[in-house]
C-alpha cells in the first residue's frame, strides 16, 4: 500500500492507472476506521482494479468547533487497518494541501440538504459537497462507496455529482455495518462511556420494533413511538426523527406518500454529548 499526501502524486498515481484502462474505486472517509469502512473497501475491492481510501478530517463540514476538535484521529492504526485490507493507495493530505485558498463554493444543493442533518447542522453539506467534489476530481474514481448510516449525506453528495456533472461516476451506497448487539458503527462509538455503550443499541432496538408497529398504525403514531422509546432510555435524547422520501429525503405525513421504495426513517440522538445516528427502512 502506497501512503500518497499530494494532490499531485495522488493524479499521477490514478492518472496512470487510467491511461492503462484501468477502474479504481474511492472510499472517502475521515479516518479513525472500522468495520464499516473496512466493508466499503471490500467492496471496492472486488468492483475495481484499484482502490483508492482518502483519510481526511474535512474541516469545512464541521458547524461545531468542539466537534472537529475532538473528533478522534488515529492514522497509525487506520494505516494498519487499511494495509492488512489490501488497499492500494491512502491518500492522507494535510488541509493546506486539500484547502490551498478558502473553498467559497456554494452549492445548490436544494431540498434534499435541507431538512433533518441539513436543519440541524447548518453549513454541513455544503462542507461535505466540497471535500467530495475535491476528492472526486482528485481521484477521478469509477466508483465511489459510501455507507447508508448517513443515509442524507449519500442523496447529498448525488445531488453534488449531478450539479457537477460527474456524470461517469458511480456512486455506491452500501448497507449500515453493525456490533453484534445492533449499535451502528461509527467512529464516534469510541467516545462512549461504558455505562453509555451498553445503552446506545437500544437505538437500533425501538427503530427495528417500530417497523412492526408501523404496519397497523399511522405513520404520525410510528413516529410519537419512536421519538418515546428513545427517549425512556438512559443517556438518550431524541434531536429528530424523521420518516422521509428515501429520494428526496422530504419528511412524510402518511405512509400514502410512500412510493416503491421503502421509506427511511432518520434519527438523530444525543447519548450524552456524543451525536449518534442511525435508520431504518420501512418494508412494510
Ligand atoms: O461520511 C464521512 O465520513 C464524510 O462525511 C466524508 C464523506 C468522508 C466527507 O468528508
């Protein structure tokens, strides 16, 4: 596995591969990885000649200072992880090198950033749509993997690639990972307390539950259900909880709204100050 901290070492290495006709498949991620990511890479691994991991804590989608502060980062080991996963090149720049002037762009990304993270979260896909254009223009990736636990973020950065026109480029959402007790990963999970992470997967508990609930019941009373079941439990405060459009992420009223495909519902959780999230897909 190559370590590449340039842009410009980044384009000759994927640039080459290219002009032998090769694929190459890009896993985004801000670091401090696991089994998540390291299933995004599998499968990358098995759809393209080469695969190319970014590592890179993306200031620009960070709205809260303490929360970029404190965000673990653990290159060693995500190095490590990512050499034993069979990963051809790291890409670990600094932000200068991502950043060399203030990234203005403001992009017109419309309603599907603006509800749920997009309300909560001022600025934060902007930030996202920034560091993914930048890295897909970087990188020129075949294809792009992303996990659905930010479900929003993936129609985000599909609304980013068609304003850009990264027309080529396939993006590809994969299924949530998770600890054997349903908790969704993610690296966040490390700054829980004990006491915190043996309540968080009751999370993933009350979404999975409300899926039976919602098949006799409105999708108002699914949604009161939710946010109180949660809630009951230690440590955890509700901050949304959405059951939206899984295309336009537009929140729905009914389950009369819904259209083929399955509707998500979203949530957001404070377990104490850690900022948890997960969903869930209503096959009803
Ligand atoms: O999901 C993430 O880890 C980040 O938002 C991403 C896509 C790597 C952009 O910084």
């Amino acid at each position: 596995m190559e370590v590449i901290r340039t842009v410009a070492g980044l384009r000759e290495r994927v640039g080459a591969l290219k002009a032998s006709g090769k694929t190459i498949g890009l896993v985004p991620t801000m670091g401090a990885l696991h089994e998540g990511h390291l299933s995004l890479v599998e499968k990358a691994r098995g759809e393209n000649d080469a695969v190319v991991v970014s590592v890179f804590v993306n200031p620009t989608q960070f709205n809260n200072p303490d929360d970029l502060r404190t965000y673990p980062r653990t290159e060693d080991a995500d190095r490590a992880l990512l050499e034993k996963a069979g990963v051809d090149f790291v890409f670990i720049p600094s932000v200068e090198e991502v950043y060399p002037e203030p990234d203005t762009r403001v992009f017109a990304l419309g309603p599907v950033a603006e509800v749920m993270e997009g309300a909560m979260r001022p600025g934060h896909f902007n930030g996202v749509a920034q560091v993914v254009s930048k890295l897909f223009s970087m990188a020129s990736p075949t294809r792009a993997y992303f996990g659905e636990k930010d479900f929003q973020q993936i129609a985000v950065i599909r609304q980013m690639a068609r304003l850009e026109g990264f027309d080529d480029l396939e993006i590809v959402a994969c299924p949530i990972k998770r600890a054997a007790d349903g908790l969704a990963l993610s690296s966040r999970n490390v700054r829980l307390t004990p006491e915190q992470r043996a309540e968080a997967p009751g999370i993933h508990r009350v979404l999975a539950e409300s899926v039976e609930f919602a098949k006799n019941h409105t999708l108002a009373e699914t949604r009161s259900i939710v946010v109180e079941e949660i809630n009951r439990l230690p440590f955890m405060e509700v901050e949304y909880f959405e059951i939206a459009d899984p295309l336009t992420m537009r929140p729905l009223s009914s389950w009369d709204q819904e259209h083929e495909i399955p509707a998500v519902g979203c949530v957001t959780v404070y377990c104490g100050d850690v900022r948890l999230i997960d969903n869930i897909k209503y096959n009803r």
